[in-house]
C-alpha cells in the first residue's frame, strides 16, 4: 500500500481557496482522520488524492511517484461517499462485483471476490437484497464491499457514518476501523466530528482554511493542540487572557483583577499577552481548598457519564467544566465553587491576530 | 404555556402503525425530548402535534383543548425543522419578522420582536444578511428566532441540530436550552441523538418501532433504565449474560457462562433466571480479581482511555480508566475486571436474544 505525499496543494474556487498550501503525508497501511470544519477543504483533499479534481499547483505523490498527471482509474484510490452512491436497482452482490464486471474480471475470480467481501462485511446473508431493502449501516456495508471490491490500495472515506444515527454511529466506528486495518489498506477518513476521529485515527490532521494546521496521535492533538483553534475544536476549552508572568517548571499566566493561572511551560517572554487553553473536562471544580479563581455555578446538566456544569466567573465570563456524573446532587445551581486545573492540562499560545474570537470560529 | 398532552395517539398506514398508542404528558413549560433510532415514529409524532397529520386514533390536547380538526395555523406552534427552511429572498430581519407581520402587528413592533428574538439568538449583528451568507449554524439560530417570533408558546423541534456539524451542534444544544428556558416556552424536541436528548431535556421519551419504550429524566435513564433498549440506546453499556445463581443480605450472586460470578444488589429475581446485567464502562475497574478478561484495544477518549476487553465468559467488556493514569493497558493482556455492584442493573434474558432486545436499526 501506497505512502501518499501532498506538497503545497493549491486549489481556488472563484475567490475561495479550498486547498491553499496543503501539506500531508499519509504513511502506507494507516488509518489517517482528516478532521475539519465544514468548509475547510476536506473533501477537496480527498477528491485531489483520488484524481477526480486536478490542483491548481502542488505535487501528488503516491511511493515518491509523480501523480498529478494520473488519471483516477490508474491510482487505485477509491473513494466512498457519504451517501454510499449505491446503484438501487442492482442487488448487494452486483452493487459489489460493479468493479470487477467493468473490469471483465475472469467468472472464477469474481465469484472468489464476492464470497470475500460479503464476508469481509457480514452480508453474506443477503447478497440478493435491493439497497432500499436494508438497514442504513448494512447499505453503509455494501458501499465498503464494493470500493474495496474494486482492488483499492488506498480507500477515501468521505463521512462514512454521517448518514447513520448517532448512536448507532458510535457502535460501528470500531468495527469500520477494525475492517479496514485487518485490510491493511492506507486510509483517508475525512470527518467534522471529533469524538470519531480520537476513536478511529491512528494519526489524526487537523484542517482548517484549505490547510493542514497540525498532524499528530489523538493523545498529542487532544493534550497538545498547537492553535487555540484546534484546543477548541477538538474537545471544548476554557480560555483566559492574561500577561505571562513568572516562568518556572510550568508559566503563571496574570489576568486582569488580579487573578492568575498556571500552565505549561511556554517559549514566551515574560510580559508577553497569551491565551491560555485548558479543556472543560481538565477544568477541576470543588467547593474546598484553593483555585485559581472562584466561580458560580449557573447551570448542571445530566449527560450521562458527566455533569456539564456551566459557571460564571465575575470578571472573566463564563466557564465550563465536565465532572463524574456520581457528583450529581453534591453541586447545586448558586453554589460557589473553586476553578483549578494542573499546569500540565493548560496550553499557552500567542494572542491571536484577529481576535479570540475569530480564532475559534468554527464555521 | 400551555400542557400538552397525547392520549393513545396512533398512526396508521395501512397495516402499519407508524405509532402506536404513545400517551404523554408535557407540562407547562417543560422540555421533553422524542429520542429514537430512523423509523421510530418520533417524527410522524411530532406532525400530528403540529396538526401537519390527523392521527387515525387517539387525542391531543393543547391547553387544555382538543386538536381534531384545528390546522397548524391556529394551534399556536413554533416549528422548526432539520432542513433550515428560511426565506432565501428575505434577510434575517425580514425572515424573523414574517411572524408578526402576518399578523399584521404594526411596523415599529414588527421590528421590535424581531429584534428582540435575535437578541436573544446573538445575530442581532446580522440581520441585514441573507440566509445563504450565514452558516449553518447561524441559519438554525436564525429558524429558532423566526418560529419564536410568532410568539407561539408551544416550540416544536424536529431534528434542529441534525445538519451540522458536530462542533456546532454541541455548541448550539446549550443555547437551544437556555433560551427555551430564559422564555419558559413548553418544547417538544425530536432527535435520534442521545447525548443531544441528554444535554437538553427535563424529560425524555425513548421510541422504538412506533410504540414508547419508557419516559423519565435524563438521570433516570441513563442510571436506572426500566427496558435493557433504552440502557444501550441512552449511553454505552456492557450486557452480561448470566443466571441467578443465589441471594443474601440484600445482594444477588449472578453466574455467566464460564462459571465465574459478579455480585449485584439485590435485584427481584429468582435463583435459576436468566439475567442480564447492564453496567456502564465507567462502572467496571481492573482489580487484583474479578472476571478473567483480554484486552482487544484501547481507545484515547481525552479524559479517559477506554479499554475493550472479552471475558472469559464470552461476554463484550469496556472499561474506563482516567486519561492521568497512563496507557496502563495494551492489547492481549490478561486482566480481572469487578462490577461496581450499585451501579449495575440487571434485566430479565429476554427471549428474542440480547442482540435483537438492543438492535439499533
């Protein structure tokens, strides 16, 4: 399986630049999550690596050879859209074997490859089914079977659960992962929701405005994000704005009023304006001992596994932590609580240029 | 705000009863949520509150007055819908004026609630604009502020958050409640998302296959789910198999299928019935004994790993361990997992099979 290699990708649209200056390696047989806002360019990405939209400018490469020139059919990378594209007149087995008749596969070998893949995909029970006829995860299946069916050495996976229910969703990530690394296919999995990618990425690239802005494991995208963008999209966070102060094995960050914060340790100078990023569900709250600052609690919800509780801090606006839901009914709304957070939890970036607030817009 | 209530409401097509019976309930100034797998039923439901559809049988009741017969129009509903449906000619002004100004509500008023209402959203900035230059979100702010602006008490939400993204909407669910709320307006709000249903409701009622599956908190729910569905639908579980094997002291001894035994509270049922526990990922600890489990894999959630296990007793077990702990576990490795015993519910086996009890689609 291919390593596949974009170089300064640039693609416009009129005045939109839905590639601009991207930069990705995906490295042969792993599961990469391209995760983004809408309108960040992702499937514009995947549509480039398959060959269905040429760049502006850039270089394609799959195993260091030039590919900007390839047509679709000769890169052996096959994508699978959101809406599963499944012809509806044709059954199960000849949505899949749809490829391989095109192709004039030899009878045996197609035959061979149909056993497989319903297999592959626990269909074998219904290879004579009409699409309509099944359930959105087993339509989602057929899709699978009949891109990998064609002989794909890279797979596209353009928001493969977005047209499922949520939680059903949740169910199939692992067993979609699972499938296709038991494949060993390289896979370009692109997807808005962050949750999915922490769960099924091996790598996961975080693109925003037509650019990769940061690559990396979902322990190092989640723990240490590398914008206030990224601290805020994948995952919710907690921001607060203030002048570094004195550096030791961690930065205290000074606020207006008074108040300061720890975090990790920075490359910042002392004096400098910094956002300080820390994610709700690092954001510790008690009603003993002592935090950063004190809080009110607004609002708690129920949401399972955890209390969302909203608070409003006099001064600094609002926070939000995420706390085990066996708190409930030791917290109520009005009560006062301490905010805290270990150094280590909270990243320090550079004030924005255009403001927080645009920064971590996210659509 | 008026109550709301559905007396053995069904729809008929044919032979098929999209729903089936559904009594509910909604009171003043409550926020209750329909949630189900696609086909429940949840969103002909929602219709025949609206008025949109006349349900073959049963009664609904609005304010205290019967709806058969009464048109969308004159039930005093606010409705807003997956597929934004905001006029693309108008901008956000006139879209969310459209209410008052069929009325015929004089125009400096006209202009006032609508104001108003997109203060309330926060696009007050951009009411000038047309639909097409606002995202998603904004345009689902700008739907809610338009169906509000009828001043209707009743908000009917069908699938709100369902086209956007998953950032968005997570952003958008807490707004959604404080502002239903800060208006004390009563809602019904269908989804099929539970972590959304969870986030936003007083009350939610679980749907499947057009019948009500149960109703309660979000708390009651996901802690003490009547139906072994709705503990797999409103959050993630492990269902082990087993029968009961003894009681005592206000406990319960479960066997599973390889002999080994997982203590419950006392839970009603007889020694010799097959059983299924339910407990939640967050419930079940690695501990120097317990059940004899390998570790398939292990997922980084941010805050937590969880670790995907199979027991000895042939049974799916995940298990969570907090994120400052370390990669404690990898793949292949042995280990003993207790249940915390209060935590766990337990259901009689039910007779179609685990998998079909639970089925998601």
């Amino acid at each position: 399986m291919p390593t596949i290699k974009l170089e300064g990708i640039g693609k416009r649209y009129g005045d939109i630049k839905a590639a601009d200056g991207l930069d990705l390696e995906v490295r042969n047989g792993e599961y990469l999550c391209l995760l983004g806002p809408t309108g960040a360019g992702k499937t514009t990405a995947l549509r480039i690596i398959s060959g269905l939209t040429k760049p502006d400018k850039g270089r394609i490469t799959f195993d260091d050879k030039f590919m900007n020139e390839e047509e679709p059919e000769n890169r052996r990378a096959v994508m699978l859209s959101q809406t599963y594209a499944l012809f509806p007149q044709l059954t199960v087995a000849k949505n899949i074997l749809f490829g391989p008749d095109i192709r004039d596969v030899p009878d045996e070998l197609k035959k061979r490859t149909l056993a497989e893949m319903l297999d592959l995909v626990r269909l074998a029970h219904r290879p004579g089914a009409y699409p309509k006829e099944l359930s959105g995860g087993m339509q989602q299946r057929t899709a699978l079977a009949r891109a990998l069916a064609s002989g794909a050495d890279v797979l596209l996976l353009d928001e493969p659960l977005r047209a499922l229910d949520a939680r059903l969703r949740i169910s199939l990530r692992q067993e979609l992962r699972s499938l296709v690394k038991s494949l060993g296919i390289t896979t370009i999995h692109v997807t808005h929701d962050h949750d999915e990618a922490l769960v099924m990425a091996d790598r996961i690239a975080v693109i925003h405005g037509g650019k990769i802005i940061q690559v990396g494991s979902p322990a190092e995208v989640f723990d240490n994000p590398i914008s206030p963008f990224v601290a805020n999209f994948v995952g919710q966070s907690n921001f607060f704005v203030g002048k570094v102060g004195a550096k030791r094995e961690a930065t205290e960050v000074r606020g207006e009023n008074g108040r300061s914060v720890m975090a990790q340790p920075c490359s910042c100078r002392e004096g400098e304006s910094v956002v300080v990023a820390v994610k709700v569900g690092n954001t510790e709250i008690s009603k003993e001992g002592e935090g950063f600052f004190e809080g009110r609690v607004e609002r708690i919800l129920f949401e399972g596994r955890n209390l969302h509780i909203d608070l409003e801090v006099g001064g600094l606006g609002h926070f939000a932590a995420k706390v085990p839901s066996w708190r409930l009914g030791k917290l109520s709304m009005g009560d006062k609580v301490q905010i805290r957070w270990s150094a280590e939890k909270a990243s320090v970036f550079p004030v924005p240029p255009g403001g927080l607030e645009e920064e971590l817009r996210v659509e | 705000m008026p109550r709301v209530e559905l007396k053995r409401v069904t729809m008929r097509y044919g032979k098929l009863r999209a729903v089936d019976e559904v009594d509910l309930t909604i009171a003043d100034g409550e926020y209750v949520t329909i949630l189900g797998p696609s086909g429940c039923g949840k969103t002909t439901l929602v219709r025949i509150i609206a008025g949109i559809l006349e349900p073959t049988e049963g009664e609904v009741w609005i304010g205290g007055r019967e709806m058969r017969g009464v048109p969308i129009e004159e039930r005093d509903v606010g409705y807003v819908f997956q597929n934004i449906a905001l006029f693309p000619h108008l901008d956000v002004e006139d879209n969310v004026s459209y209410g008052p100004r069929v009325k015929d509500l004089p125009r400096e008023e006209q202009v006032q609630v609508a104001k108003r209402y997109l203060e309330l959203v926060k696009l007050l900035d951009k009411m000038e604009m047309f639909p097409s230059e606002l995202c998603g979100g904004e345009q689902q702010k700008a739907s809610l502020a338009r169906a509000l602006a009828t001043g209707a008490k009743l908000l009917l939400l069908d699938e709100p958050l369902s086209a956007l993204d998953a950032r968005v909407r997570v952003d958008l669910r807490y707004e959604l409640r404080r502002i239903v709320k800060a208006l004390g307006l009563t809602t019904v709000h269908v989804t099929h998302d539970q972590e959304e249903a969870m986030s936003v409701s007083d009350r939610i009622m679980v749907m499947r296959a057009g019948g009500v599956v149960e109703t309660g908190t979000p708390e009651q729910l996901y802690t003490q789910p009547k139906d072994i569905f709705t503990a797999n639908f409103v959050g993630e579980t492990n269902l082990l198999e087993g029968w009961v094997k003894g009681r005592a002291e206000g406990k319960s001894l479960i066997e599973l299928r390889d002999g080994s035994t997982v203590e419950v509270t006392e839970c009603g049922h007889k020694e010799g019935d097959a059983v299924v526990i339910s407990v939640r990922p967050e419930f079940v600890f690695p501990f120097t004994d317990g059940l004899p489990s390998r570790v398939q894999y292990v997922t980084y959630m941010g805050t937590y790993w969880r670790v995907v296990a199979q027991s000895r007793s042939e049974d799916r077990v995940e298990f969570d361990v907090p994120a400052a702990e370390g990669k404690l576990y990898h793949q292949g490795q042995e280990v003993y997992l207790m249940v915390n015993r209060r935590a766990a519910v337990v259901y009689p086996r039910p007779l179609e099979g685990i998998a079909e009890a639970v089925k998601l689609e």
